[in-house]
C-alpha cells in the first residue's frame, strides 16, 4: 500500500474513532504500519497535514462517502483483543471448580478484585463452577462486617462475575466439628493444654508436647468438655499432628480449634469453638470439590499444613497456582482493617468514599466493570509481584466511557467578568464529538471564568470557546475586557453566563472543587460526563440547586 492510502486510511480512522483528527496519533499508526516512513518523517508530516486540510475542506456529503470506506478499518481496530489467562496445569472442561473465600470484614476492594475476577474467568474458561465462601470463622481479630456479606455478592455480580453457589463457613462449623472429632479417633489430633509461649519454646526446639500421645477416650472427653463451655479461653485448643522435626517451624503442630466466647455477627451465640482458617478452608475446599487454588505465594504455608489433614483421610490436594503480591501504588499498604480504623476515626465517610480501594468506592466513582476486568486480567498470574497505578486503571476505564460522555463546562473557582461591546447570541457547543449533538449556551456581557484560567493567562489574549475573543486586562476596579477579532487562539478557555448555570461542588481525590457547571448536566445522574479541561466526573445528585459529582478520573 502507497504511504498516501496508509495516511488517508489512519487520518480517516481517528477521525471516525475520537472527531477531530490528532496528528500525533496518526504520526505514530503510519510509522506503526510503515516503519521505512520514519526515515522522511518530516514527509510524513508534511502529507498529513495535507490530508487532513483536505478533508476539512470536503462537503459534508463528500466526507461522509470518504470516511466511509474505511468504517470496517475502524472496527477491526476498535474490535475488542480478548485478553487469555495461560491453561490451568490438569484442567478439564466441565469439570474446574474455582473459589474466591474473603474474610467479609469490610467490602471488596481492588485487591479483591483480583481473585474475583481470576476465579470466576477461570471457571468460565473450563466451563465449570465458581464458589464464592464466606471464610468467616474468627468472631473476634477479623470480625465479620454483617453488610460486607451482601456486598460481596452484589460486587462481585457487578465484575461480571456473579458465583454459582455461595457458602458461609460460620453456618457450618458442626460439619467442622465431625471432621476433627474424626481426627482426634484416629490419633492424628490431639487437646494441648500449654500456653503460647510454653508451645513456642517446644515447637522452636523441634520436641513434642507433653499432650501430645493423649489417648483419644480422653482426647474426646476434652472435646465435649470443649464444647459444653467447661473450659476458658485459651486453656485448651485443638492441634493438628504435622512433625515436630519440620523444617518450618510454622508447620509443626498447628491448631485447628480454639475457644472464643464472643457473639459472631451471622450466627449469634451457637458456637464458641472456632475453627482457624487453615482447618475450615481445607474441610471446605475438599466438601466443595474444589479442584484449583489460586493464592498469594505469601501463603504457601497453608498447604503445608492442610495437606496433613488430607494424607490422614486419604484426599487428593487440589492444584495449586501461587501469585505475587499486588500493590497498588497511590493507596500503599492500606488494608480492610485500617481502612475501617480510618472511617471509625472520621477521616472517611464510608465505605464507598471516593478517596477509597473498594470497589463501591470505584463504582461510585463511575468506573466501568470491564476496566477493572481488562486491568485484572492483563496482570496475568506469575509469581512475580506486581505494582500498579490507578493511572492504569484510567487509561482502561477512559477507552471505555470516552465515547459515551457527553461534554460539559464546569467553572470551578468562579470570577466574573464583564466584556465591553460584545452582542449576546446562543452559541453551539459539541455534546458529544463521537455521537454528535449540540448544547446551547448563552454568551453573555457578563461571564464567569475559573480563577486559575484568569491569574495564569491574565495580560493575554483569550479565546472563550466558541463564543469570543478577548483580552484579559484591569480596568478600574471592574474587571473589564476588550473585545477583539473574533478568531480562534492556542489559549481557549471555558465559560458560563451567570443564566445558564448551576452551583456544583465536585468529591475529588485530593480535595474538593466548588463551582458552577451548565444546568443541563441535571439529566445526567447517575452517568459519567466529562467537564471540559477538568476531568471525567460521575452526576451523582442534584439537592438544594447544587449539582453534586464525583470525579473520575483525568
């Protein structure tokens, strides 16, 4: 192909992609696709900007037939790359059983989502079943959020990945229980009696504990006693036979059981003896017929010590996928227990406050499921530990809603100026590059203007869009303006008549903005619209004449 059809089919694909031509962009498709181009770039640029004159000049009917050759070229380019997660080791279609079992302490959070999102895909891959389990059996360190419960379900339906079946450990610890009674039966589980520290020195010295060849008539008798309140906490707990000579001493006689006299927010007051997430999760994972785990690499220890309870009952382990740990870098080592410290203290609002990683935070925000989704999935699944920015996560979400947002002015900061001898008129104003529709504002003697605009451009010659050009300059105590030719400048600056607005305060990250924004964005609630110059924001609310959004992202 001539490099002059390789210009025409790029310029023609942006234009029908984003409305306006960029020749950046265009620059780099054509050097993509022809990279011996590069070497008379300035050709390339010289013929570019020809073409696009070109088609700017066309009539509206000519440059409808013209980019309508190459519509198919937009959308093989626009057409969606399915992103693949590599083959799970000895799985078979129809038969995976996945699961994602969050402690419910507080909502999902990006973090979250990962194991959501992973899980779930991979059991669409093998069309086979996803698990959603509530691992909720510490009433007390982790307490259960109640809410957090429907919140998981309703996120997680949100990501796209809505779970076949859901289980709430809490509601089935008396199956727990006919699995250790089993094991103390069978010698492979016995009551200890020693304190903290007096195990700690046994198992750091690699020596067994003197309860350890408890007989198991007595080793029952101590259950029951367990289970009628006989005893306080922490006199007694339940440990796992592993080996005492075991190279980690993580591993060495773990505990299965202990007592915790504390309400459970789900189940009340029916149980005080809690199994620890180790034994519940591995009773769990073989009940449910999992057949793949996907876990941190940082818990590579809980299949040590669970693959103990499957040897003494003859079950085959499910196979195991580590990955590395996930950072997100703006929000650093924030975990669901200090952001709930944070908003019990009043430095958040909630929750879903827009300054949070949760995924409520992120949907109130307006991010679409299927960035998160793309992001999730473009990690991949090593072990390699990965750091990301929310920079990510707004390049993904703005291919998404780019298209869709309409296009609004919002003056944050508002100051008022007077134009000398300008006519008040309507001006049309874009509402969307890409689907097409106007707005209709009202230029106007007197506008407002963002501070920020006028103390950095003041003393300059100003193009307020589409409606006048002017010169920013003090008269008096006014601050007044004389109108020049009315042309089109590289300083081209938002307004609004004091007629065509409403007040507007918008939740940002680092701080809040309040200002005026067009009154018509009132029939955008609950949609993502772009404020032009600003950033993408979500209408949340119109109360009190006051419009209130959240901001997006850039």
């Amino acid at each position: 192909m001539r490099l002059e059809e390789i210009v025409k089919k790029h310029v023609a694909i942006n234009i029908l992609k984003y409305g306006k031509p960029s020749e950046k962009a265009i620059i780099g498709k054509v050097i993509a696709e022809c990279p011996e181009a590069k070497q008379r770039i300035k050709d390339v640029i010289e013929l570019i900007r020809k073409t696009i004159d070109e088609v700017n000049k066309l009539s509206k009917e000519d440059k409808e037939k013209f980019l309508s050759q190459y519509k198919a070229e937009t959308e093989k380019e626009t057409k969606k790359k399915e992103i693949k997660l590599p083959p799970l080791d000895k799985a078979e279609q129809g038969k995976v059983v996945m699961r994602f079992a969050p402690n419910p302490n507080g909502p999902p959070t990006l973090g979250s989502a990962r194991g959501i999102i992973i899980n779930h895909e991979y059991a669409r891959m093998y069309k086979g079943k996803f698990i959603l389990r509530f691992d909720d059996t510490d009433p007390r360190t982790k307490r259960p959020l109640l809410e957090a419960y429907d919140w998981y379900i309703e996120d997680c339906k949100w990501l796209g990945a809505k779970p076949d079946e859901v289980y709430y450990a809490s509601k089935r610890i008396h199956i727990y229980y006919k699995y250790i009674e089993k094991l103390l039966e069978m010698e492979k589980a016995y009551p200890c009696f020693c304190s903290k520290e007096q195990f700690k020195k046994y198992r750091d010295s690699g020596v067994e504990c003197p309860h350890r060849n408890t007989s198991k008539e007595d080793s029952l008798e101590i259950w029951e006693k367990m289970l009628e309140g006989s005893y306080d906490e922490g006199e007694v707990v339940i440990r796992i036979k592993t080996d005492m000579k075991h190279k980690d001493p993580a591993i060495r006689d773990w505990v299965a059981f202990r007592i915790i006299y504390e309400s459970h927010p789900l189940v009340g007051d029916k149980y005080h003896v809690y199994p620890t997430l180790d034994f519940e999760s591995a009773i769990e994972d073989h009940l449910l017929g999992i057949t793949h785990i996907i876990r941190g690499k940082d818990l590579a220890d809980s299949e040590k010590r669970q693959k103990y309870i499957y040897k003494y009952f003859g079950w085959e382990y499910p196979v195991t996928k580590h990955w590395g740990k996930l950072t997100v870098y703006e929000f650093g080592k924030m975990s669901t227990s200090s952001i709930k410290k944070a908003i019990d203290q009043g430095l958040y609002s909630g929750w879903d406050d827009p300054r949070l990683p949760t995924i409520r935070a992120l949907r109130r925000r307006g991010f679409r499921p299927e960035s998160i989704r793309n992001l999730i999935l473009s990690l991949g699944v090593d072990e390699s530990d990965v750091s990301i920015s929310m920079k990510n996560l707004y390049a993904e979400n703005k291919k998404i809603i780019e298209r869709d947002a309409n296009r609004y002015f919002f003056v944050w900061d508002p100051i008022k100026i007077k134009i000398k001898d300008v006519a008040t008129k309507e001006v049309k104003i874009p509402l969307n590059p890409h689907k097409g529709g106007i707005r209709i504002l009202k230029g106007d003697k007197e506008v407002y203007v963002s501070k920020d605009d006028f103390e950095k451009l003041k003393g300059k010659t100003v193009r307020l869009k589409e409606f006048c050009t002017v010169k920013l300059d003090y008269e008096s105590e006014l601050i007044s303006y004389d109108l020049v030719d009315v042309k089109k400048g590289k300083n081209i600056i938002h307004w609004l008549s004091p007629s065509d607005s409403i007040n507007c305060i918008v939740i940002g990250q680092d701080k809040n903005y309040e200002g005026i924004v067009e009154k018509s964005v009132v029939n955008e609630i609950g949609r993502v619209v772009q404020f032009e110059r600003f950033g993408f924001c979500r209408i949340e609310s119109v109360e009190n004449d006051t419009v209130k959004a959240i901001f997006t992202h850039p």
